[in-house]
C-alpha cells in the first residue's frame, strides 16, 4: 500500500474550457512543485509549446529557484510567473489563487507534481474527493499519473536498484504525461494513468 501512493506522481486537473487544451496554444497551466524535477521539466516543455500559452510555476521559495528564475528571463514578460506556495500551509494557497484571480482569471490545467501530496492514505482520498466534486458541477478532469522512474533529487538515493533502461530522463516522462493530458477525456475523471497511457486499477 505505501509503495503504491508513494508511487504516484500527483493530480493534473483540467478544464475543458473555451480554449482547446489548458496544456497548449493560448491556454494557462499552474505547476506546483516546479523549482526542479518533473514539475521544473513540466514548466519547461508547457512554454516550449506555443509562443502564447501562460504558466504559473510555485514552489516554497521562488527567490531560490535559479532555473525558474532563468526561465522567466528567457520568455516574453508574463509567459512564466513565479509564486511562493507550500501546499501544506494555507495561506499561501490562498495568497496564490487571489493572485492567479487577479492576473489570469482561471486556470485551463493545473499539475501537482509535490512530493507532499504522495503521503501514504493521503492522495487517494483527497484525488477521490476532488475528483467527485468536480465531476458532479464543474467541467474538469482530475486525474493521478505515475511517470515511471525519473531522474531527478528524489529518486537518486533509490537508483542503483533501477535497470538503466528503467529509469526516464525528465524529458521523455513529462512528454508522455502531458500526451495523456492532453487526450484526458472527461470520462477519464477519478481515474490513475501509467506514463504509457496504460490505466492502473485503484
Ligand atoms: N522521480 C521519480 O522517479 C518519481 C516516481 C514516482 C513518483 N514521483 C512523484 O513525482 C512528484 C515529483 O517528484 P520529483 O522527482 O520531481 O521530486 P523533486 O525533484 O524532489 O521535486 C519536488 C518539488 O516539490 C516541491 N515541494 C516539496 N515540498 C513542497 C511543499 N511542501 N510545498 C510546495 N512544493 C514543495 C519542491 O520545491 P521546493 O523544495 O523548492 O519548494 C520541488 O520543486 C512527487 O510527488 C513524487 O513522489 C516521482
């Protein structure tokens, strides 16, 4: 049961809004633990999309983010905006969606790639919770994505145990994770997707 939620990415919620796909031309993504790893590769490669699409990158403490902060200077001015967010205190939840409200109106996509949310018991009721709440009145997918073994700070420790073939640069993960969001039907509300596409029973 703990290496099963330990293995799960996070949730990506998207809304199937006026625009075609939060995650592509002209649409705003949210990316909470993207100061590195896969939520920093998820940044990456949702600017590279389109010269339009705006995402807002959060992490605990932006000013030590040095990749974001490149990033920024790298797109034109309101591309990529940076916010302080600690998913396990409350007001700066609060004081980034006053803040996203305020500059962007609403989200198309929001991907939680934080470590904190993958506690065991924790993310799959909470990921059960949202996602009935959402498909009961709102137009949005809430969906968990496992992107196999990735190269990054967490998972170092544990990959002298991992085959070479099995473990994903961050690249390739996010490249798979966001074709399936960018194919999430509504249908697809509540459930569990592999980085191949394949859907893990929970
Ligand atoms: N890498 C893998 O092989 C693998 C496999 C299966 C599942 N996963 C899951 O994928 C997710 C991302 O993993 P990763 O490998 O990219 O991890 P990572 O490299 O350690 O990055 C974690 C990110 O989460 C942020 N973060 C940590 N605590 C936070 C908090 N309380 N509030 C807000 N942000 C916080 C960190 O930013 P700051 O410290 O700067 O705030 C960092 O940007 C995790 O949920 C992990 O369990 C990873």
């Amino acid at each position: 049961m703990r290496r099963r939620a330990m293995a799960r990415l996070a949730v990506a919620a998207r809304a199937f809004s006026a625009s075609a796909s939060g995650a592509g031309a002209g649409g705003v993504s949210m990316v909470q633990g993207a100061s590195r790893g896969i939520g920093l590769e998820f940044v990456r490669q949702l600017l590279r999309r389109s010269g339009e699409g705006r995402v807002v990158a959060t992490c605990r403490a932006p000013g030590s983010a040095a990749e974001l902060q490149k990033l920024k200077e790298e797109h034109a001015p309101g591309r990529l905006t940076v916010l302080p967010l600690d998913v396990t205190d409350e007001n700066t939840i609060e004081a980034a969606a006053a803040s996203i409200t305020e500059t962007h109106g609403s989200l198309d996509l929001l991907i939680n790639s934080t470590g904190i949310l993958s506690i065991p018991n924790v993310i799959q009721p909470v990921t059960k919770t949202v996602s009935v709440e959402f498909g009961r009145k709102d137009n949005i997918a809430c969906i968990l994505l496992h992107p196999g073994t990735v190269d990054t700070d967490l998972s170092r420790p544990f990959q002298r145990n991992v085959p070479k073939d099995k473990l994903f640069t961050r690249e390739f993960s996010v490249q798979k994770l966001l074709s399936i969001i960018d194919n999430v039907k509504k249908s697809d509300n509540g459930k569990f997707f592999a980085w191949d596409g394949q859907e893990i029973p929970w």
